[in-house]
C-alpha cells in the first residue's frame, strides 16, 4: 500500500513536472512572437508606417480637362493637384485626366454636377447654361483690357460669383486666364463687320455664344470643341473663334488661316469641384482645397502669358493672315452686340455698372 502511495506521488509529481515544463514552453513561444512582432513595428522607418497609413487613408478624386498636357490649364490644374497634396498631407490625391479624356466640356460639367467626376477646368462659355448670371462675366467687349478682367475677377464680383455656383451644385474654386477671341476662318479676312456677312461660325454650346454669332450677322453653329478641325476640314462650318493658345493647340490655324484680332470676349476660365463630392470631404479638407485652388490661379496667369506669346509668334511664323481689327471696325462690333446685351444683362445692371466702374 505505501509502495503503491509512493509510486502515485512520483507520478503525481512527474506530472506537474512535465505540465510546468509545457507551461513555461508556451509562454516563452507567445513572449518570443510578441518580441519579435515589437522589433518588426520598430524597425519599421516612420516613413513606411506614414506610406502605410496614406495608402489606407489617401481619397483619390478625378479633375477632367479638355486641353493637352502642356496647356497653361492643364499645367495649373496639375499644380493645384500638388498642392492639395501637400496642404492636406496627402489625404486629398488628385489626377488630372486631359485632353478630353473624361470628355468633352458640355458633358464633363453635366458629370460634375450630378458628382460622376469631382473636378475640372471648363470655360465659363458652356457655363452660362448651367448658371445663367456668369453671362455677365462673360459679356462681349464688357472688359476692355485684361487687367480690367482681372480687377473684376479679383473683386468681390468675382468671389460673389464662385459662391453663386453653389445653387447649381458647383463650388466655385478659382478664376483662370483664357485671354480674348477672335474670329478665324477658311474663307477670307475679316476686316469689318459686313465681312462676317453669310459665314458658319462653330461656337461653344451655349446660348449667349449663338446670339453674339447672329447679332454680328454670321451664322452659329454650337459643337464640341473636339469636332471642330474635321469641320472645317470639311466646310461643314466656316471657322471658328478662340484665343491664340487654342487657335494653335487645336491645329485649327491649319485649317483656318485668317485670324482677326476684333477680341469680341474675354472669357475667363473656371476651376470647379462638383459640390456633392464635397459635402463628403471635411470642412478642414475643403477649405485647404479652395486655398489650393486659389494659389494656382497667379501660376496659371503666368504659364497663360508664357502661352500666349509662343502660340502666336508660331502663328504668325506658319504664314497665317492676322487682321487687326481698326478702331471704327471694332466700334461697328461692339454696337452690334447691343442685343446680346438686351437679353443676357437684364437683371444684373448694378453689377455690370460695377465692373465698368472698375476699368
Ligand atoms: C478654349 C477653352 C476651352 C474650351 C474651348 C472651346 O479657349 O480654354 O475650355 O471652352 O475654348 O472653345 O470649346
């Protein structure tokens, strides 16, 4: 009996022995894993974990523009694009989607406001159809110089506008230069208003742009922008009217060779966010990308000179025949617009004595 006592207590013993010895096994293993987890953590830089936390956290919105890569747009859209970045440490990534990629304009504004695409860069022809009172910035021959352009944009006028945007589901970001247009044609100079007489001029699908065309006597046509050189090619239209940089960048001159410098419009361009996408950035975030917006638009004046310089010395170099308008002719011009003026000023007279008041 004591034997049989005695062999049960070494077995007891033997055991315990055994299953202490398994305990310190498995504590040792969690403890050696938890360790070997702690110095991975460490050794990995801050700037991989930072990588690691963008990838999570980082939204990458779209911006669609119509212009190729080295348009002075799309060179600001692309630096508003970096500095959005910055400014938000890379919550916020931008990507500039150019050359009509995302579409051409009248239908990339559309997206934009029912928040298919998040951003872009339009003029604010196409615009005025979805925000009738930017026909005022847009009027023909109501700026008489760039500057003045720029003193009005620069104004409370011009941020009462971007604000205005939001009842159409826009926000408003910032102004661009898209400098002053002119007429070009494939059929003969234009050196007074009668010359204009029984031409199809391609214009931007918008109201104000038909009524200018036929209050000058010629015959509008809207289109994209995109079909514009096969229809000249094709004498489907006679020309067109844009701004040096465009008139280049689209190889229209090729196919349009007079060019008449009567700058009937100044037409600004416009950096818009699709505000229902907004509602869902922070107010933080927004606010760092209207002051992105803002910091790209003295960038863009630059780049838009730079542009502007270039495209017509090329011009002028290819052979094209440039007119300038004389002072009588273009006074003939801007008479002729009076019923233009009739239809879309009416209701905005205080604002347009202001902006002619800033001259
Ligand atoms: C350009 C403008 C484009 C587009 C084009 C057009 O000057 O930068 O955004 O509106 O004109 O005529 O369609």
């Amino acid at each position: 009996m004591k034997k049989i006592f005695s062999l049960v207590l070494v077995l007891a013993m033997m055991t315990a022995l055994f299953v202490g010895c398994a305990k310190e096994e498995t504590k040792t293993t969690t403890e050696t894993t938890k360790e070997t987890a702690k110095e991975a953590t460490e050794e990995m830089s801050e700037e991989t974990t930072e990588e690691v936390v963008e990838e999570v956290e980082a939204v990458v919105f779209r911006l669609a523009e119509t212009h190729p890569a080295d348009y002075p747009t799309t060179l600001a859209d692309i630096e508003f694009a970096r500095l959005v970045e910055e400014k938000t440490e890379g919550r916020i990534k931008i990507e500039v989607f150019h050359s009509k990629q995302l579409g051409e304009e009248k239908d990339v504004i559309e997206q934009v406001q029912f928040g298919a695409i998040d951003f872009t860069r339009v003029s604010v022809g196409p615009m005025t159809e979805f925000s009738p009172e930017l026909a005022v910035v847009s009027l023909p021959y109501i700026y008489n110089s760039a500057e003045h352009m720029w003193k009005v944009l620069d104004s409370k006028i011009g941020d009462d506008f971007l604000a205005g945007l939001e009842s159409s589901n826009f926000i408003g970001l910032a102004w661009y230069d898209g400098g002053a247009r002119s007429f070009y044609n494939s059929v003969r100079p234009i050196e007074k208003l009668e010359d204009l007489k029984g031409l199809k001029f391609r214009v931007m699908q918008s109201e104000l742009m038909v009524d200018m065309v036929e209050a000058l006597g010629a015959s509008p046509t809207p289109m994209a922008y995109g079909e514009v050189y096969s229809s000249i090619q094709t004498h489907v239209i006679d020309g067109a009217e844009n701004n040096w940089p465009s008139y280049d960048t689209s190889s229209h001159f090729e196919v349009a060779q007079y060019y008449t410098l009567d700058e009937h419009l100044r037409v600004p361009e416009v950096l818009l966010a699709s505000k229902i996408v907004m509602a869902k950035v922070s107010e933080e975030d927004l606010a760092l990308i209207k002051e992105a917006a803002k910091e790209s638009q003295e960038f863009q004046k630059e780049k838009w000179a730079e542009k502007e310089a270039e495209s017509e010395a090329k011009i002028r170099e290819a052979g094209n025949m440039i007119t300038e308008l004389s002072a009588e002719a273009k006074k003939e011009f801007a008479a002729a617009m009076a019923p233009v003026w009739e239809k879309h000023a009416e209701g905005y007279e205080d604002i347009i004595t202001a902006i002619q008041a800033l001259q």
